[in-house]
DNA sequence: CAGTATCCTGTCCGATACTG
DNA sequence: CAGTATCGGACAGGATACTG
C-alpha cells in the first residue's frame, strides 16, 4: 500500500492499519507489550536491520504508540515505552495470537498467555460487556452508524442498513 | 518482509502475520467478513488494481482463508467463500476496529457493531474463559511453555520464565 | 550501546490494455 | 463479469560500514 495515498473510507479498521499496519510494527509491538524497551532488546528478537529498526521504531513514535524516552545523559540513550494507545494494541496482539495457534502448526503450547499473579493458563473470549454473551454465538455485525449512513452508501451503493444486515447473514458472516 | 526469508522463530504471532500480515489482505477479509464474495465487490470496495486483487485473492486461497468455487458454468463465474480458518479472523479484524474507533479521529460512530437479531450495539471486551474476568485486569503476560523454553532460551537470552514475566512486570505490558 | 549513512535488490502496487 | 498480461515507479527491507 503506497502508504499515504490510500484513502480510509472512513473504516476504522483501514485506519488502524495505517499506523501500525505493516509487518515489523506489530512484531515490535508485541516484543514491547512483552516487556522490552531497548534498540538492541528489539534487534536480536526479530533480527531485523538496525537501519529498518531505526525507520519503523520512529514511524511508531510518530503514530503515537511509542514514546521516546532518553534515561542516560552519558552516553545518551533512550528507550521505548509503550503509551496508551500502544497498551490498546493489546487485544490485537492477543487476537493474533489465538488465530496464530489455532491454525499455524507450531506446538499449540510454545506459547501460553497466563495469569502472572496465580500462575493459571487464560482463554481470551471476546463477550458482549453488557449481555455477557460470547461474540461467537451472537449474530454480530458491522452496521452503518448514524452519521456515517452516507459514507457507507458511497462504499456500498444504496443499500440500506437492513440489506447490510441481509448480505452478512446470507455468508454466514456473524461469526465474529 | 521478504515473505519467505523470515523465521518465525516459533512465535504464533508470526505466523500468523506471515498468512495475512499484509494490508490488502486484512481488507479484503474484513469484507468477506462483511459477506461480500465476489471478485468485482472487493475491487470496488477497495479501489484495489485488479492484477493485485488477483494476487491477493489467490494468496489468501491458498493460506486457506478463503475458498475459491464456481458458482455458475457458463460463463464461468467464481466466488471467494470464507472457510474456517477465515472466520477464526473475526476477532483479529473486531481488535482492529475496537483500537480504530478509540484511536483515530473517525467519527466514532461512524461504523457500529450491532447484534443483528436484537439490533442492540455490542461492546465486544476479552475475558478469560474460565474465571470471567477481563483481560484489563488481569496481569496477563506470554510465557514460554514448556515446549518452548528451548525456542524462548534462544529468543530471549538465559532468561528464566519468572524473568520474563518480571520483565513484563516492570513495563506495565501485562495489559494485554 | 544505539544508532546513522549508503547502496542495492526485490516486490508491492497502480495504471492500463486486453479477453472469453 | 472475472479476471490475465505487461510496464514502470516507489519503497521496504537486507547488507554493510561507520560513529560518539
């Protein structure tokens, strides 16, 4: 994607690819959600170029989800840390994680996400905040918002909410 | 990413990336997800070239997260259908969004997800399985399994497990 | 240690033209 | 409608050398 020329269409999920959508970003942002903060930390992990690192690591701070943070003054270095809206690319990472090993072929147990406090294995379930219901059994779907009605019919044609709705059933498109 | 030349070094998060970490690949899932099927939606949708979308569409097929099938003879006419593995994508592209809505300056209402049954606006928040509760709240950190240690030795230094969690300790990473 | 500076290659992608 | 074929440009990314 010629990075700048791509017009988002007003979807959210298009813009969140724009800042971290390539490949590097969300690998150091998981090395930096699991704790690392330093240049090299992040060069040995995904032995990637120093000059890349350089690039991607200031697109990040750019983008918001790195902060810069000098904690020597000789010799001068600086670290990374994660800022608020890189804490929010923690359900990404996770989500990730999960599709990663369900359906690649690694030992389903190279990696586990547990509980740091009482040891226990976690199993990430997306549910409804307010019904409690998980994701899975809801018939959930993306639905034009209000203000947005007419972006959507620029995006969709003169489809109404309801014909939305219609075409992700017919696909079996509910099982977010 | 040189798409081949990467070692995934075990991690699922890679390999995950390495199916469909690319840009127009999340977009043309996130309309399948959407129930769109064919070739010439998802070139509108995207204002994608259609050499590319063809690259694409094919990358995805043979990643299995789409299934190609002819659904008329004459002409010969063929349709992207989500297989299972696709749908396991669901969550990854409801993460994307949670962080887009939140993150960018797009209306926030502009895109919603609804139940479409009942019509009512979902809140899709990760909790653990068992115990019920958030994952915000919980110290949640990746650790080696026992499989792993071996790979994680490798990735992470002589660090121990307890090591690593401390690490995400001191950074504040547990809130994934 | 934490990068910067160069050079080079691959390939992602857009534009366009064409086909059954 | 659902692509294929071809061309060219812009970067991403790798390798390597160098610096305070």
């Amino acid at each position: 994607m010629r990075q700048s020329s791509f017009n988002n269409m007003g979807c959210p999920i298009a813009g969140a690819l724009e800042h971290f959508g390539d490949w590097w970003s969300l690998l150091i942002m998981r090395d930096a959600l699991d704790g690392f903060t330093r240049f090299d930390e992040f060069q040995e992990n995904l032995g990637i170029a120093p000059n890349i690192l350089t690039r991607r690591l200031k697109s990040l701070t750019d983008a918001g989800l790195l902060e810069r943070r000098q904690y020597s003054e000789r010799p001068a270095r600086y670290e990374y840390l994660l800022t608020e809206s890189g804490r929010d690319l923690g359900p990404v990472i996770v989500a990730l994680y999960l599709w990663g090993i369900k359906h690649t072929d690694l030992d389903h147990h190279s990696v586990v996400l547990v509980d740091q406090d009482s040891g226990a294995e976690i199993e990430p379930v997306y549910v409804d905040r307010r019904s409690g219901r998980p994701l899975r059994e809801i018939r959930a779907v993306f639905a034009a918002g209000r203000a947005a009605t007419d972006q959507m019919r620029r995006r969709h044609g003169p489809e109404t909410k309801a014909a939305l709705r219609d075409r992700a059933l017919r696909s079996g498109a509910a099982a977010l």
